[in-house]
C-alpha cells in the first residue's frame, strides 16, 4: 500500500502512527511545505516569550519518521492531486497514492485594508517562522499593533509584552475572545491585560494604514512600528477542492463553514481521499452537526482515526468537540463544549466557573483562573454523562471522579481511547 501525506502537522503525526500500527511495509510519503518536522504550534507564543527553545518544541522525536518509514518531503508543498490518476505532484514530481490523506492546515487570514501594502514591517502569527520573524523585528523600543483580540492576537501580545516597548490591541468586537468567553470572563481577561500595561481598542477597526500610524474608524490614529495581523484562519482546501471534495457546509443556526467536510472515518466524498486537521470539517458531538473543530488534539485524534481506516482497520466513533486553552502573562482560561442551557456561575478574587447544563448534561464551561482535574469536565461534555444536581455542585466547586458515581468511574478507568 502506498499513502501519500499532504502536510505535516499534528493531524499527519497521528495519521503515520496509526498506519505503521497495522501496516509495517506500506510506504508513507509526506509533503511539508514548511523547513522544519512537526512541531508544537501552540508553542509559538512561549518561543517568542523566551519561555521555551527550539529544540523543545519538536511534537515528535528527530528519528520519528525514520522509525516510522516515512519519507518526509520538507519544503515540498503540494501543487497538484489528480484522484482519477491518484497521484500528486510536488516540485514537479509525481508522487503516486492508493490512499491519500490531505492536512493542510490553515492559513492567516488579512483583511483588505487600505495602505496594508506599504505597511514595511508586517506579520501574522501562525506558524514558527511567524515567530521568528517577529523575534528578529521587535526591541524594546517597538511599538506593536496587533489587530484582533481572539486567541491568536492574544497569544502575539502574550509572546511580545517581554519584548516591545508597547502594546496596542484593536478589535471590531466589544470584548477580547468573543468566539470563547461570554461577557465576564472576557472582561476579567482584558483587565488583566491592561494590568500589564497592554492597550485596547475594542468596537473599532483600522481604516486605512498610513506612514507610521493607523486610522482607526472611530479617528483614533495609532502609531506603530510592527503591525500583526490577527483576524482569524482559513482552511486551506484548494487542493480538495480542485478534485472536487465538498469544502463546505450550512449549519443549523445558518452559518456557512469552510473545511473540507469528512465523516466519522475522516474520508471525503472522493475515493481513497481522506483529511484531517485545520484545513476539514467534523462532527461536533455538543452540537449535534459537522463544524470545525480547530484544536490540536481533535487534529491528532482526526489524522488517527484516517489513518486507522486508511490501512484497513477500524476504531469507535470519535467525540470531537471545540476546546480553547491558555494562559495570558499568568491569568489562565479553558473553554469547551457549547455555551447553552442553564448557567451554573461561581467566582471569586481571581477565578471565574460557569457551567452549562442542559437536559441534565454538562454542554461546556468557560474557566478562568487555577482550576486542577478540568479534564475531567472534559471528558464528561464528550461523554454527554447525565449529571444530578449533587453531582453539579461537586463539578462546580472541584471536580472529583468519587462524586460522579463509580459507573463513571470505571468507564474512565477501563475505557479504550477515543
């Protein structure tokens, strides 16, 4: 058999682990587009902090893919699939498949902002070289503009504060991390923030680039040296899409997602055509519907589970569902699940809990502050374990696997992975 891997991200590393575990002899080829084997992309903004070295950030081993046989093709980005031929070029190269995983990742996305081209010293931050890029661009005496305050923007401002001179955050959105958080938490986050002397412009958003300055909407003129730009991803899905894989889906509250849509065993509608990662779309097990679902994990779980089928063997059904973690110069926060249903809110000098429940299920949480055994709660939201409202008073203050009944406790302690 021979697999062909288009990236070399999260999603490709668990796609190979699973294949050598039911197929020794079958080649793997993977094409990277980046210099460098995968690494831990979360990691970027602790890179820029000065919190972690390149040689830690490696997600695998140097001789990974050597134990593995897999042929890595660094700087060696796809330029064509031809599914009727099954093969793929690069670097005028045919590479040919009997099955094919596509992990492509996601892209920055840069709004079209008037003078954005005569900005000199522009960036976004998605990948290492992002990182070091800014590293070489930024001193104490720089002046840094990040436009968008979700995570991304956030993370840019976490990795630079040791770095710059000064911070400036602008936003459309009337709070930081709209997407995640609901008012209050968010509102703790940016507090926190400005503590550390970081600037916000929220409601507004830059018009127009100038020599030296921005001009907000409002009129506000920033004036910056580095500019980031933070505004959100796009899966890359050209590729998928030139072979005719669906790249697109309507959900029931009637947003439209971009991905390329898998099911439950990662393949596309295209024969022997799987994908994983940034660039699909899968089922969201707290929404009941196929949605992104961009976190690490899902991504290694997704190329797993591809892999798996790709080789001929099977797994149970997967509960992907969106997870949001970090920390913000020391102020930590973890979301998951869907913020609907019933509100259970606990807070207290630098903490912040609310659950949703919803039919007697845990949906999501948002957490702010020091909160050990969340993955218990986790879990639960995949799981969709029916709680009682003991059980919800113990989640709330801490969770502890006795308080949940030793029928939970033993399909934690004797589950198969998932």
């Amino acid at each position: 058999m021979r697999y062909v891997i288009i990236g070399n991200g999260v999603a490709s590393v668990g796609a190979i682990e699973a294949i050598r575990k039911r197929d020794k002899e079958g080649s793997i080829t993977v094409l990277a587009d980046e210099d460098r084997p995968c690494y831990g992309r979360p990691l970027i903004s602790y890179y820029l902090e000065g919190m972690t070295e390149l040689c830690r950030m490696d997600y695998r081993p140097s001789g990974f893919y050597a134990a593995n046989g897999a042929e890595l093709l660094l700087s060696s980005p796809a330029e064509s699939i031809d599914a009727r031929a099954h093969k793929v070029v690069s670097g005028g190269k045919e590479h040919i498949y009997d099955k094919l995983l596509i992990a492509t990742g996601s892209s920055p996305v840069v709004p079209p902002t008037e003078g954005y081209d005569g900005v000199e010293r522009k960036f976004t931050f998605n990948k290492l070289s992002d990182a070091l890029a800014l590293e070489k661009a930024v001193d104490k005496s720089t002046r840094v503009l990040i436009v968008g305050a979700g995570l991304t923007g956030l993370k840019a401002a976490e990795g630079l504060y040791a770095r710059a001179g000064h911070i400036t955050v602008v936003d459309m959105a009337d709070r930081v991390l709209p997407a995640v958080t609901d008012a209050e938490s968010s509102g703790m986050i940016r507090r926190h923030l400005e503590r550390k002397g970081i600037e916000f412009r929220l409601s507004d958003r830059v018009e127009k680039y100038c020599d030296g300055y921005a001009l907000l909407h409002g009129g506000e003129e920033i004036d910056f040296d580095v500019l980031v730009t933070a505004v959100g991803v796009r899966p890359n899905t050209s590729l998928a899409e030139s072979i005719g894989c669906v790249c697109e889906c309507t959900a029931s509250d009637g947003r439209r997602y971009r991905g390329i849509v898998t099911g439950s065993d990662g393949s596309t509608n295209v024969e022997d055509v799987y994908a994983a990662g940034d660039c699909s779309l899968t089922y969201d097990v707290t929404r009941g519907e196929i949605r992104p679902v961009f976190i690490q994990p899902n991504a290694y779980m997704q190329g797993e589970t591809a892999g798996t089928y790709m080789s001929g063997g099977e797994c149970a059904e997967r509960a992907y569902l969106p997870v949001n973690a970090g920390g913000f110069l020391g102020l930590h926060m973890i979301t998951a699940g869907a913020f609907d249903g019933e509100p259970l809110t606990l807070s207290d000098d630098g903490s912040y809990r609310k659950l949703f429940v919803k039919d007697g299920k845990l949906r999501g949480f948002i957490m702010i502050g020091e909160y050990p055994r969340v993955g218990i709660l986790t879990d639960i939201v995949r799981r969709g374990v029916p709680l009682g409202r003991e059980e919800l008073a113990s989640l709330a203050k801490q969770p502890q696997l006795a308080a949940l009944g030793m029928d939970y406790v033993r399909s934690v302690l004797g589950k198969e992975d998932r």
